[in-house]
C-alpha cells in the first residue's frame, strides 16, 4: 500500500496578513507551509519566527546555492529560525550539500533542536530536457540528470531531493522508502499548468512514490483554499 505523502502549502503571497489568512485557512489541513523567496523577501526572517510561535511546520525554498561556506552558514541562519525543512541547490556540488548536511546537524546539538530535514532541488518542474541544453549543454535526458544528482545528494547525507512526479519512480527504486522525495508541480484535475512543465495530479504523484507534495495556485487561488486542500487530500486518501 502507498503511503500518503505529506501535503505542503505554498505561502506565494508577498505580505504577512496574506500568509496569515492562508494559514488560518489551512491549519490543521496541511503538514507543512512553504515560505519561498517572494514571501522570505518581501517580510524576512520576522515571518519565519511567526510561523512558527503559530505552531505550524516550515519548509523555507529559498535553494541556497553558493560556495560551500556560504551554504553552511545559511544553513545554520535557517536552523536557528526554526525551519523544518530547507532546500539547496544539488548543482552546487559534492562539498557544497556536504557543508549544508554538517551545518544542520551542528546547529540542531547546539540548540538543542530537531535537525531540519535537507532536500537537494535536482531539476527545476519549469525545465524541460531541451531548456537543459540551453542553458547547461546538458544532452542528456531528464531522468538521468535528475538520477545523478539525487546519487551525489545522498553521499553527501542530504534527506532527499526534490524531483517532478516524472523522476519520482525512478529515484524511490534507487533510493529505497525513507528517501524523502519533494515533488512540486502538483496539479488537480482541471488545474491550469501555468509556468510547470513536468505536472502530475496528486494521485499520480503518490502512485509514483512522492513523499511529499507541494500545491500553490490550486490551492491558495481557489475560493475556499482549504476546500481546495482537503478535496487533494480526499483524492489521496481514494
């Protein structure tokens, strides 16, 4: 029997009150809320601190991607908020998610704290194989792309990766069931894609071994969002 993945609500808005109305909708709904660079940059740390004193899980996307050094101390920055989860760039390297993997544990014994779960972004859902020669000269196809990454996110000690419903099979088979695997792109039926291009509906995504979803527009566009929440849940739960 699959296991019903954990559902993450995108907080895409760019004002606390927005973000506070969305988890006031959801609460008790959803397992985690997603603060990513619009929300983080528009009202900073300050709402991190917020969620949390609310009670709520975080799972803070900004994909830091820099020189290793620079990773681990935001890493450590990330903990100290009290995030639950973070994402990384797998592109930055081997010693770059190693650096990332030392600073949450560091940072978890010095405050005494649960370890935030650590995700390496492989391939971006807005990308496809024909966007990854141009801007990489990368010939080969999605899959494998994705595969390697996950391969080099795992020796460094990261807890998974993010990855569409497409690479999703393929890296639970690899990387056996307590591998995290991140699946964004995550749409209803009848949802529009927008700017995604590797999508999947909820079903498909669980079938296809996701631990955990993300869903914005579907839910925080709709007019009762957590209708729209729990109708995802409902579709998971068959």
């Amino acid at each position: 029997m699959k296991r019903i993945p954990r559902l993450i609500a995108a907080l895409d808005v760019e004002t606390a009150a927005g973000a506070a109305g969305l988890v006031g909708a959801l609460s008790g709904t959803v397992d985690y809320f997603k603060v990513g660079s619009r929300l983080f940059t528009a009202e900073g740390p300050g709402m991190i601190r917020e969620l949390k004193e609310g009670g709520v899980s975080v799972f803070l996307d900004l994909k830091f991607h820099d020189i290793p050094a620079t990773v681990a101390g935001s890493v450590r920055a990330a903990a100290g908020l009290g995030v639950d989860m973070m994402t990384i760039h797998t592109c930055g390297g081997l010693p770059m998610m190693r650096a990332a993997a030392e600073a949450a544990m560091e940072a978890s014994l010095k405050n005494n704290t649960a370890r935030p779960l650590i995700v390496g972004v492989t391939v971006l859902t807005s990308m496809s194989s024909e966007d990854l020669i141009d801007v990489s000269c990368y010939e080969g196809d999605v899959e494998s792309l994705v595969l390697r990454r996950a391969k080099l996110a795992a020796a460094a000690g990261l807890d998974g990766v993010v990855a569409s419903v497409r690479e999703a099979s393929a890296v639970r088979r690899e990387f056996g069931p307590d591998f995290v695997i991140v699946t964004p792109g995550i749409r209803p039926a009848g949802a529009a894609s927008g700017d995604q291009k590797r999508v999947a509906s909820p079903r498909a995504a669980m079938e296809s071994g996701s631990s955990h979803l993300v869903v914005g527009r579907p839910i925080y566009d709709a007019p009762s969002p957590r209708d729209a929440a729990e109708a995802i849940l409902a579709e998971l739960r068959g």
